[in-house]
C-alpha cells in the first residue's frame, strides 16, 4: 500500500533531477519570496508576512478540500457555489431571527445534503464528476436565489459577536491561519494514516483496480464530495465573519478555477493518485507571496493577472520536460 | 327611474372593474385625462442587470406602485449579470413591441445598437444609471463623475496636510475597464491633479468583491503606516477594506470614503465607524425620478428618441455628523411609498 500515492514517471528525457513539481513550484516561491524580501520595503515585516497567509487562507482550505477530491481523480466545480448558498443562507437565517446554533446546523445541513447528492451522481449514475458538478453549480445557485435567499449581498448582523470572533487573533496570529492549519492537518492525518484515507489514494490511482480489490469505492466517492461540502461551508463561514457580508456573486465568479490553480500547482496531477495537503499548501503560498508582493508594487489588475497565469505556465512547462508523461505514465481519465 | 338604476349599475360596475387602477372619470383640467390614457394599458417593460441587489429592486417596486396606480402592464426580464442574456432579451422585446422600456446598461457599448434598433422599431426607451453611447428619450441616474469629484474632496479635506493628514491616500477600485469604475476615476484623478499635496499610495483592482478589497486593503494598511484615507468605489466591495481597517485596529487613524444607492446598512456603516463618508445618490428618489420620467415619456407624442433628456441624481455628502434618521431607507420604505 506505500507505494500508492507516490507514483513518479520512470523515465525522464531530462537528466534525473528527483525534481516534483512540487518541489518545482517550492523553488519558484523561494525565488520569489527572496527577490520581493529584498527589492520590497515592508515585505518581511512579520506583519506583512501574517496577513499575507491570512489572505490565502480561504483559499488554502478551499484547495484542501478540493486536493481531496482530486486525488481521488474527482473535481468539485460546485465548491464556491455550495460555500456561497449555505453560508449566506445561514447568515439570512440569522438576520430572520433564527438562533445561531440552528442557522449553522441548517446551513451545514444544507452543504451536506449537496455533497452526498453530487457523490449519488458521480458514484452511482455514474455522471462524470466534471459535469455532474458544473450542473450542481448552477443548481445549487439556482435553487438558493429561489428559496434561499433573495440578496446578492447579505449583511451579518451588528449583534453576532460569536461569528465575527471566529476571524479574530490569537497572539497576533490572525486565526483564519489557524483554521487553515488546523483544516490541512486533519487533512493530512486523514489521508495518510487512515484506511479510508489510502482508499481515495487507490481510487485516484486506479479506480477499477480499487474496485477489484474490495474497496467500497462508490460509498468513499460520496465521503470524498460530502468531505468537500462541509470544509467548503467552513471555509464560507470564516469568509462571512472576515468580512461581515456574504456576497453570493461569488458562486459564478471564477474563483472555483483559483482553487483549482492552487491544487494543481501545488502538483496534485489532475489524473488523480498523487499528491497531498503539502502540495496545496506550497501552491496556495506561492499565490499568497505573488499576490501579496504584487500589491505592495502596486501593479494594474490586468499586469496582476498575467503574471498569475505566466508562473502557472512556466510551472507546468518545467514539470513536463522533467516529468515527462509516457505511455507508462500516462492515464485512462487523464484531462 | 329605471335609467337612472341602470346608470348606479354601470357605475357599481365600472368601479368593481377598475378598482386600484387608474380612476375612470376624470376632472378635465386640460391635463389630467391625457395624462391617465397615456399610461393605461401600455406595456412597459424592465431590463435589470440583475434583480437580486438592491437598486433594481427599488426601482422595479417604485414601477409596481406606479403600475398599479395608473394601470399599465410592467414585467421584468432579468438577465442575472449576464449581458449575452440581456442581449438576446432585447432583440426578443424589440420584435414583441412593448410600448416602452427601461434598460439598465452593464456597460456603454453591449447595448448600443440594439436600443437604436429599438427606437426605431418605434419602442420608447429610458435607460437608467448608466448610460449607453446610444441616447433615448430619457436618462434617469447618476454622474458618476460627479460622484468621483465627491469623494475626492472628501479625501482631500480629511487627509491635506494642511488639515493635519498625512497627505497620503490609496483607492480601492472595482473593475477597471467597467465604465462607472473609469468614469469615477477620471474624476478621482481630475480633483487630485490639482492637489499635489495629496499623494495617491497605491490604486489597485478588487474586482467588485470583498474578499479582493480585504486581502489588498490589509496589505496596503501595513505597507503604508501613515495612510490617511481609503477611497473605494462601491460599498459592498468595500465592507473589505472596512474589515481590514478595523482588523489593523485604525478605525479611527484610516478614513474611508464610498459611494451607494444610501440603503439603510450604509448608514449603519457611517453609525459604527466603518465608514467615514458615503457619496450616497438615493436609489429610493431615482425610483421617484424613473416613475416621473416613465408617466412624462409616455404622455409625449413625438417619436421615441426626438426629444431626449436628461435627469441626473442628486447626490449627497453623508457622514456620521450630517446623517440623519431618514438619510438611508429600506425596502420597506419604498414599498410603502406612493408613486
């Protein structure tokens, strides 16, 4: 069983470097991290580097969550609009007068109901998660303008403490970073030291194979979407006592392909099988230096985004010629 | 006798048939019978950017009222952000000939030629809050540049050094290539041209979402410990600045100065610090300007888009000292409103 997971191509073209992307991408942040700690004033300031993880830590859950489920060759193009729908429902509840320990069982309630029903699709219809999921995505934003909630933008209300104390600080460290860490160690635990956690690994690396074996496969594919569901409503919660609104619009921004980008640079292939949370949180760091020291430059949004596209790019160009995908290496569901 | 019951009858009848609309009989002041069969009957139809915020749904209520009043059809295709959806609505409705309709443009070029189509295909047209390059028979909504020259001198009073500030702001815009983003700019960077003193530390984009303006804000907050004021562009997108400020513990060090259509959270906003100034332009009275515009388009018989106007907001200045209790309004307001 300790060989699955770490799958590596057996034969590069370049000389054998022992070079991941992972640690690719390692590198390209230290580079980055070095040039803006001496060309930017402020960078290193232990400040600056807090509310630079702080920043990225939304993200960084949301590509755990995701990291999850691609591993086990899923994708969850639902994730934003599950996040956005449950918590602004929750927080609409709250505004109607709703008690809190309900509006969060409700709102929870909600996300997991939309992660096993997604799991139905995928495990037992047998839809491919890429469709079952984009479908879901609009379903789901669909349904909660619908019945849910009638606002695109939902205000928390002035009397809920609680809610604002979970972005608060513990000893200077914003906790939004102690969610993340906490969030991507149970991940961890989850993924490397139990059964089930080796199966999504198997699944990922070959599904029939899994089958075969007597894996339960199509109960852990609902376990894989039901896990993402809920870290996503944690991950909507944190965002709501940040900012004290909710802003449904997100559910069809294009924030679903950050998470992506963050998973896939980390190098968690999208074909499933390798990987891990360290991947997410190498990738969701190099976003957070990039974005972080592009700020303080003060570049224009369109420069910003090209330079976030450029680093995927060059990436996934170093990655390929160092890792070479060849017929051994190469998967059935490969996209 | 008998003419006289029948005449009780056919009056019983007419008030049953027309109750909540338009009244039947009406005194003949000249203007006031035009005025009633102008609108009765007509079809008018509302083309939102979305009605799931709050300006289009203050407007539509202000309509609905309207409506019922004076008897006139309204309905509402919402596109729900989407532009290619609003699009095709409108070369749907342009063969459907409503009697008029009011077109709420995502920007000044997507719907241009479609609402000179319109016009000539004989449809009155009132756009509102921001206008197309194609003009209409009435433009009812903001200046954006009006609101730009706002908050820059609110910035520029709080923060000159000469008022005891730093002299340093930053800006927090939303979309750069969105047209009240570089309309309000240019007016942003118009004012500061001639205040040297005032230096602009950073401008950067959040895209219109919170989280954006949050994560920007709070590095900018740090990068720059004697920032003096904030000026962001629209109030949702900066409850993120307003998070970040107050995460940095400088409610009171760093001002912040936005604009909105002055619902009642931004004056609970402008109540407990978060905001420092509001540009606010009052959706509640463009409701009353719409509904105006729509009853004096309609009366008129001159041919869509021959004699275009316009009515720009009235915009106001609100802060924690010049609010008052009737500054914001909710949506209860509106619909109890008359229009």
């Amino acid at each position: 069983m300790t060989e699955i997971g770490t799958t590596k191509a057996t034969k590069p073209v370049w000389p054998r470097l022992g070079l991941t992307q992972e640690t690719i991408v390692l590198f390209i942040a230290i580079a980055f991290f070095a040039v803006f700690g001496v060309t930017l004033p402020g960078f290193l300031a232990s400040d600056n580097l807090l509310s630079l993880l702080q920043n990225v830590s939304v993200l960084g859950i949301l590509g755990v969550a995701m990291g999850i489920v691609v591993i086990g060759r899923g994708i969850d193009l639902a994730m934003v609009a599950t996040m956005a729908m449950s918590t602004a429902w929750t927080i609409s509840l709250m505004n109607a007068g709703t008690g809190a320990l309900t509006a969060v069982g409700l709102g929870l309630g909600f996300a997991a109901v939309i992660g096993i029903v997604m799991g139905i699709l995928i495990a037992y219809v047998e839809i491919p998660a890429i469709f079952a999921t984009l479908a879901m995505s609009t379903v789901i934003y669909g349904f909660g303008r619908l019945a849910l909630v009638d606002l695109d933008v939902i205000y928390v209300p002035e009397d809920a403490a609680w809610l604002r104390a979970i972005s608060g600080t513990i000893g200077g460290v914003p906790l939004p970073v102690i969610w993340f860490g906490l969030v991507a160690l149970l991940a961890y635990a989850f993924l490397r030291f139990t059964r089930r956690g080796r199966y999504i690994f198997a699944m990922g690396d070959n599904y029939e194979a899994a089958r075969i074996t007597g894996i339960p496969v199509r109960p852990m594919t609902v376990v894989q979407y039901l896990l993402s569901s809920v870290i996503a409503y944690g991950a909507g919660i944190i965002t709501a006592s940040l900012l004290a609104t909710v802003n449904i619009r997100v559910a069809q921004s294009t924030m679903v392909y950050d998470v992506i980008l963050v998973v896939v640079l980390g190098g968690i292939g999208l074909s499933g099988g390798k990987g891990g949370v360290r991947n997410v949180i190498v990738g969701t760091v190099l976003i957070g230096i990039l974005l972080n020291g592009m700020t303080i430059m003060d570049l224009s949004f369109t420069l910003q985004n090209l330079v976030k596209g450029a680093v995927l790019l060059v990436a996934i160009i170093v990655d390929s010629l160092v890792n070479p995908r060849d017929e051994q290496t190469a998967q059935q569901g490969d996209i | 006798m008998k003419s006289f019951l029948t005449g009780v009858l056919a009056a019983l009848t007419l008030t049953t048939a027309t109750a909540g609309m338009a009244p039947a009989k009406q005194f003949d002041d000249g203007l006031a019978p035009h005025y009633y069969s102008a609108l009765k009957g007509k079809k008018v139809v509302f083309l939102p950017l979305a009605m799931s915020f709050d300006l289009p749904q203050v407007w539509a209520q202000g309509m609905e009222t309207q409506a019922e009043r004076l008897g006139y059809e309204l309905s509402i295709r919402d596109p729900n952000w989407s532009s290619d959806a609003g699009a095709q609505a409108l070369t749907t409705l342009i063969s459907e000939k409503p009697d008029l309709m009011v077109v709420h443009n995502p920007d000044m070029q997507v719907y241009a030629r479609l609402l000179a189509r319109a016009q000539k295909a004989g449809i009155k047209v009132i756009q509102i809050n921001l206008k197309s390059v194609a003009t209409t028979d009435a433009y009812v909504g903001v200046n954006w540049y009006e609101v730009g020259e706002h908050q820059a001198r609110m910035a520029i009073s709080a923060c000159s050094p000469e008022a005891g500030g730093s002299g340093k702001i930053a800006i927090m815009q939303g979309t750069p290539t969105n047209p009240n983003n570089a309309i309000t700019m240019s007016a942003i960077e118009d004012v500061l041209a001639d205040h040297p003193e005032i230096e602009v530390v950073s401008s950067q984009s959040a895209d219109w979402d919170a989280t954006k303006a949050h994560s920007v804000a709070s590095t900018v907050i740090k990068q720059n410990p004697d920032l003096c004021a904030y000026v962001g562009l629209w109030e949702v997108m900066d409850a993120g600045v307003a998070a970040a400020i107050r995460e940095a513990d400088k409610v009171d060090a760093i001002k912040l100065f936005t604009n909105g259509g002055g619902q009642k959270p931004a004056c609970d906003s402008l109540a407990n610090g978060a905001f420092t100034g509001y540009v606010s332009y009052d959706a509640f009275g463009q409701a009353r300007d719409l509904t105006n515009a729509i009853a004096q388009v309609m009366q008129s018989d001159l041919k869509p888009g021959e004699a275009p106007y316009a009515l720009y907001t009235p915009i106001r200045d609100l802060t924690k000292d010049t609010m008052r209790d009737d500054s914001c309004w909710t949506m209860d307001d509106v619909a109890k409103a008359p229009f």
